[in-house]
C-alpha cells in the first residue's frame, strides 16, 4: 500500500499520521511540499532567547482536537493557558476594551459598544430591533453588507472587521455570514425579527476557563512530533504534478503509482493538483481567493507594554501622520502569555495584512520592521529600539469565506465523494483554525482508509 500526501502543513502532517494509525508498519506514506520545511502556515522562530510562532499563536481550547492530540504524542505538557490579560481595540485615536456580548464583533445591544461609536451609532444599534428586517431562509450576504445595514459602518470599522482581520485576514466586505457566522445565520433562518434578536439567540453559552490554549515551545514541537510518529517519506522542495488516475490507483508525480491520494494544499492548488481527475471539484476551488499577511515579531530590551493581551486595530484607523495605520493588530506576547513573560524579555507580534493589500508582503523586511515601530509607537507609545526581530510573509496564507462558501464547499465534498481514492482536506472547507485543519486531516485519512479496506 503506497499513499499520497500532498501538502505538509499542519493538516498533511495530521493525515499522514492517522493514515500509519489505520494502515500500519508496511504501508508507504509520502508526503510533498514545494515549501523548503513541513508545517505550512504554522512556524515557530528563534526570537532572542526562545522560540516564538510567527504564525497562528493559539487554538481555541472549547475544541478538543489540540490537546487531545498533544496528548496522544506524549506532550501534553506543553499545553499552556493565557494570563486572562483583556485585549483593547485602537480606534478614533483611542484604545478601548474589547466590547463584550458581541458576535465576531457584532454587538447583541448598543451598550456592547458604548464609547466604541458615537452618539448616531449607538441610537442605530438601540432602536435596530424597531425595524422591519428582510432576510429569507438560505440568504448569504457579506458581513458587512449585514451589519452596516442595521448597525452601520462604524461597527464593522471599530468592531467587527478588527476580529475578522484576526480570524481570516479578511474585512467583514469579504466574509460571508452562513460560512463565518453559522450560528448567526441559522437564527435568521429561523426567523428573527432583528439582527440584535438574532446575535442574542446565537451568541455562545458562557463556558468557564480560558477561551484559548498554546504550545509551550511552539507549534514546531508538534509538527515534529508529527512527522516521527508518521513514519513517513517527506519531501519538501517538491512541487507536485497534475494528479492523473492510473489502471490501479492514482499517479503522483513525482511520487508514482499510488493506491490514493490526500490532498491538503490551499485551494488554488488544489484546484490545480486535481482538475483532471475530479474537475468539478477543481472549478470551485478555484474560485476560492486568498488573503496574505505578514507577521513582524519584536524583542525589547527595557519596555513597559499594558497590561492587555493586545490590541486590535479599526479599519482606516489614522496614525500620527494622519495616513490610516497599516498594522491590523499588535499580540503583547510577553503579557498574553505567562511562559513568555517568565522569559524576562518583552515580547511583541504585529500583524499586517488584510484582503486585498496583498502589496504588503513586498515590502523590504527593514521596512516592515520600521513600520511595525511606527505604529507600536504611534498607538501604545513604544518607541525603543527593539533588541531582535523576525519577519514572518505568509503569502496566500487564509483563504476568504465569501458569501456563497457553503454551497462552494457543499459541492466540492460532493465532487470527492464520487472518487473513492483520493480526499482533499484544508482550511478552505470547515474553518481555518488549528483545530479546524487537525479535524479535517483527521476525516480525509479516515475515509481514504475506509475506501481502500473496500477495494
């Protein structure tokens, strides 16, 4: 039995692993990238005197896919938890608290977002419920184009595109409501007479603990652990051909003759690797678009950062220079997370890029770097030289949730399914958290396994 992996992130890795779980010792596993290291969009760097992520940071701990699997590879202890440190939000020249009892951003009253927006917008938010709304079952309109409509711009400026640009790299113009907001579409469909009636009826229990976990050492630690445990051939700096189907199986190339194939690559390529032999599928993933971003990680000497978690950035927000400010957001690593903190070194991220300034990640690393100190200086007031830096380009790296993504998805599943043998798997089809592609690792190795039991 010989399998092919196509794509060595964090969901490749995951469904190497659970493929040498289900078929065993003698199976063949090989997995390709055309990056020059395994874990895709996760990457842990030397900053200073320890390693950082200068990818995603955290996972959402109410989901159990990061720990269990932490602790299926015997390293469960290092899962870490957030200091409980509260983020702020910069916006009309201000930092203000995080609003509470929103939804991505969306407020669930007015007093969610009191001081936040002003006097007109806060009248909007609080008679909303007052007016008639028009949504019919199966609707799909942007965020934006939701909100703003009942809300009004601000809130997607000040409130809802800051999240939305943490979650996807995206704007609320980008992202739809039934692939970003399920709950939140499922109570208009179930017939709310508001937007405010339906963010209060989709907005979560409350759950006791921290919302968010991480890794001690960073996700490197996992990735490899994964790639031991996978037992499997990987190669990186390989570009994989069109995926062609064989008398038996499937030809790979470079690989060869395989029995099957998952595909875990972004949509795009996906979009490419398979267009021969599944190419409904291939017509809808390639209208996935991308967003790019670029991390900026920062180590000072001798700084005194908030005591916050961080800080968002609103859509537009100026800077000193009365040009919008181009960092979407600043982690203040060193507070966030108790095991930075203890490093003694103040520790900061700051995070470019939304879709559409895809220009962002050309600029010249010194660039990007001064950028990174300007805005630091002009919104928390930093303006020391940092010790240490790293620039992190993540060039396609979130794929946008635009309306319509449901039904794109529904039918790209649809598509597979009708190709026992070869199974796609990725942060464009069930969410794009670390969770998220674990699970969806976890399914595509599952059910190519039970295909191939069949033949």
């Amino acid at each position: 039995m010989k399998i092919a992996v196509v794509g060595a992130g964090i969901t490749g890795l995951v469904a190497a692993y659970r493929l040498r779980l289900a078929l065993g010792p003698d199976a063949e596993i090989v997995v390709a990238d055309a990056g020059d290291r395994v874990g895709g969009k996760l990457h842990s760097a030397r900053l200073t005197s320890g390693m950082v992520d200068v990818g995603a940071e955290a996972f959402v701990s109410r989901r159990p896919e990061v720990p269990a699997l932490l602790s299926e590879l015997g390293l469960a202890d290092q899962l870490v938890r957030p200091s409980g440190a509260r983020p702020l939000i910069r916006s009309g020249g201000a930092l203000h608290p995080l609003p509470v009892g929103t939804l991505m951003g969306i407020p669930a009253t007015a007093d969610s977002v009191r001081g936040l927006v002003d006097d007109a917008t806060y009248r909007q938010i609080a008679t909303e419920a007052t007016r008639p709304l028009h949504w019919t079952r199966g609707d799909d309109l942007s965020v934006g184009e939701l909100v703003s409509a009942r809300f009004g711009s601000q809130v997607v400026a000040r409130s809802v595109d800051p999240l939305l640009g943490g979650v996807y790299s995206g704007l609320a113009s980008s992202i739809g409501v039934r692939a970003a907001v399920p709950p939140l579409a499922a109570a208009l469909d179930a017939g709310a007479a508001s937007l405010t009636h339906a963010v209060t009826a989709a907005l979560p229990l409350p759950v006791p603990g921290p919302v968010f976990g991480g890794i001690r050492d960073g996700y490197g630690v996992l990735l490899r652990a994964l790639v031991e445990a996978a037992g499997a051939t990987v190669l990186t700096g390989t570009s994989v051909g069109v995926i062609e189907r064989a008398s038996t199986g499937w030809t790979v190339n470079p690989i060869g003759p395989v029995d099957g194939v998952v595909v875990c690559t972004p949509a795009p390529e996906a979009a490419r690797v398979i267009g021969s032999v599944v190419p409904a599928a291939a017509s809808e993933l390639a209208q996935i678009r991308l967003a790019s971003s670029v991390l900026v990680a920062l180590a000072f000497d001798d700084v005194e950062l908030p005591n916050n978690s961080g800080v968002l950035v609103a859509t537009g927000e100026p800077g000193d220079d009365g040009k919008p400010l181009r960092a979407k957001a600043f982690t203040l690593s060193s507070r966030k997370w108790p095991h930075l903190a203890d490093r003694g070194v103040p520790l900061v991220r700051c995070s470019f890029g939304r879709f559409g300034d895809d220009a962002i990640v050309e600029m010249a690393d010194a660039d990007l770097v001064a950028t990174a100190r300007e805005d630091l200086g002009t919104v928390l007031g930093v303006t020391a030289a940092p010790t240490d830096t790293v620039v992190q380009r993540w060039r396609g790296g979130l794929p946008q949730y635009a309306p319509g993504h449901t039904e794109r998805v529904r039918a790209i599943v649809e598509a597979v399914d009708a190709s026992p043998g070869i199974e796609v798997a990725g942060a464009y089809l069930h969410g794009v958290g670390v969770p998220a592609c674990i699970a969806s690792g976890t399914r595509a190795a599952q059910r190519l396994a039970e295909a191939l039991a069949e033949q």
